[in-house]
C-alpha cells in the first residue's frame, strides 16, 4: 500500500465526490439509501454545506449555512465545477434522529449528536450507558460504511462513466 | 487483556505540575481520568475496552517570558556593571526563565476518548485534531506493539470495501470526475 500521507492527499477527491454523490442521491435516488438501511431511514442535507471550485492557483469557497437555506447556490457552484468538501446531515430512523459533520477529505465525523437517552443516575447504570452510545455511534457509522462502499463499488466499475456521472450532470444542470 | 493492562500502566499519564517539562502524553482511564486506575471493571465493557489519552501542556503565556527575561537581564546587567549580554547569554537565560515558569504553572489536561472494539479489531477515537491522532498512533504502537491504520476515503475503499483484485488495482488509477459538462 502507497504511503499513508500520499494517498490521503492524492485520492481526498474520493470523499468530496461520495459526498456531491450523496447529495445527487438524497434529492434524486433516495430509495437507495432505503435498500441500504431498509429500517424506515430518512437522510437529508442539514445546516451547513461547504463547496470548493479549485481552478490551477486559486481556491473558490462556497458556504451556505441555516436551518432553512435554500441550495440554489449550491447548484450553481456544482455547475461551475465546485465540489461538497463539508457536510451536515441529518439521518432518521423511526423516531430516532442523529445529526453530524462530514468531512470530504478525511471522511470524519464531528458534532455528533446522537439520539437523546436516559440520564445517568446511579454508578451501575453507566455500563448500561456507555454500551448504549456505543450502539448509536455504530449505527451512523455503518450507515455511512455502507453508503460509501456502494459509491466505491459504483467508483470503480464503467457504470461510473456510462450511466451516473451523466444523471448527476442533468440534475447539476437543471 | 493482561497484555493490555501492562501496556497501559506501563505508559500512563504522569503528573508535570513540579516538573520542569511543558508536556506529556499517556493513558488514563476512562472513568477516573485524574486517577488513572485501570484494575476492576472499568476497563471493559461488553467486546469494548473503553480508556482515554490525556495530553496534558503547559501553556506560558508569551508576554510573561517577555517580562521575566527583562527582568532577569536588568538584573544580571546591574550584577556584572555590563551594558549587554551575549547571545548565547540571552538564550540561557531565557531558556532559565521558562525552565522556572514551567515548575510555578499548572499542566492544562485534554482527555480523548477511545472506544476498541477487540472483536472486530477496531479502534475509534473521538477526536479530530492532528495532534492528538498522531500522539495516539505513536503511543498505541509503543504500548501495544500494534500499528494504527487510518480509516480516510482511500483506505476506506482500499481495505474496508472488500473490492477484488482488479478492483483495487482500478482504485488506484482513478482521478477526479468533472461533474460539470
């Protein structure tokens, strides 16, 4: 395998572009985020999206931020060539709710905000407590494995090419 | 897990209060992250072994090394009748100032979470910031004699994926789609 640092930076568009896919599928192909976690889940763009237009020496930044943002600007960016480097995301299962970062690059998670669970109250409740975070953490988590592994697979095949770059353009481009 | 216990007493946080060094990074226990303790059950829960890394630092603010030196050189020109000191001169004392503030100013502790999943043989560490995922790979392989990998879009795709063969070899080809025509 190339050195760690190399690849990180070499292939840090993979992040960006699962995370421009993403998007394409939240609005566009939802029911296959549906197939991938059949259990009632529902995923839509928070309050926060960061885009980048890179052109040969300069660096274009897009933000747009609010609970109620429209993404208007957003698509004119991708029509310009940008790409989502940051993400917020709310991801809903039943009447749970998670909300987190994502970061293209690095593909890490921040501000992650779990469902709410009990308080608390005695010593002997914090095991109870801490395997409970552990299995909300790892549900989010195996979501976005499992997102990105479909986006990979799709990466690496000729259907990449032939068949969803030309949907995302027609989706960018009305 | 005696493995693991020895690995983490043997490089757990220490005290730097009276200490003349600005940092230190270790161990510490989840539970009792002031006291490291890391005998009885705290340790482990369910296939999780549950512990933090604590980096603590020494923060001496700029302007009081500034002030300190300008006293201290006041004080050896006065001594010695001398109208300057030597380079070498103001970088030990300088050197001396910072080495005394160090022992008068408390260590700030940061305390990471880490969550390792031995089944699955996987860590996850609750922190972002570089320093602190670079403290943990370096201290994980010297306490454990284990080496980190770094979960990001390429090592994701390249070992977490399960791609074959000739997946993996395409993986490596790829370059940046334009989404605009």
């Amino acid at each position: 395998m190339i050195d760690v640092s190399v690849s990180y930076n070499r292939y840090k568009f993979l992040g960006e572009e699962f995370l421009t896919w993403l998007w394409f599928v939240i609005e566009k192909d939802h029911t296959l985020l549906n197939e991938l976690d059949p259990d009632g889940v529902q995923v839509a763009i928070g309050n926060r999206i960061v885009l980048e237009n890179r052109h040969k020496d300069t660096v274009e930044s897009i933000t747009i931020k609010g609970d109620d943002a429209g993404l208007e600007e957003g698509v004119i960016s991708l029509r310009k060539g940008a790409v989502v480097t940051e993400m917020n995301l709310s991801y809903k299962s039943g009447d749970h709710q998670w909300v987190f970062n994502l970061k293209g690059e690095s593909l890490s998670f921040s501000g992650l905000k779990p469902p709410e669970t009990a308080p608390i109250d005695r010593k002997e409740d914090i095991e109870g407590a801490v395997l409970e975070k552990i299995f909300l953490f790892d549900r989010v988590f195996s979501f976005v494995d499992k997102v990105f592994a479909n986006f990979i697979n799709l990466r690496v095949s000729n259907a990449w090419l032939e068949r969803e770059v030309p949907r995302m353009r027609v989706w960018i481009a009305t | 897990m005696e493995t693991l216990v020895a690995g983490l007493k043997k490089n757990a946080i220490r005290e730097i209060d009276e200490d003349p060094a600005d940092k230190v990074v270790g161990w510490t226990s989840f539970e009792k992250p002031y006291q490291p303790d890391f005998e009885g059950n705290s340790l482990s829960i369910g296939t999780h072994w549950i512990f933090s890394l604590r980096i603590d630092k020494k923060k001496i603010p700029l302007k009081v090394v500034q002030k300190m030196c300008a006293q201290e050189t006041f004080r050896k020109l006065t001594e010695s009748g001398r109208e300057f000191l030597s380079r070498n001169e103001k970088k030990l004392l300088r050197e001396n100032v910072i080495s005394t503030l160090s022992l008068r100013i408390p260590a700030t502790p940061n305390i990471y979470d880490l969550i390792w999943n031995y089944e699955d043989a996987c860590v996850l560490f609750l922190s972002n910031l570089k320093e602190a995922n670079e403290e943990l790979e370096t201290l994980f392989a010297k306490s454990f004699k284990l080496t980190l990998i770094r979960l990001f879009p390429f090592t994701m795709a390249d070992l977490n994926v399960g791609l074959t063969d000739a997946d993996r070899d395409v993986l490596s080809t790829l370059t940046p789609t334009r989404f605009n025509e």
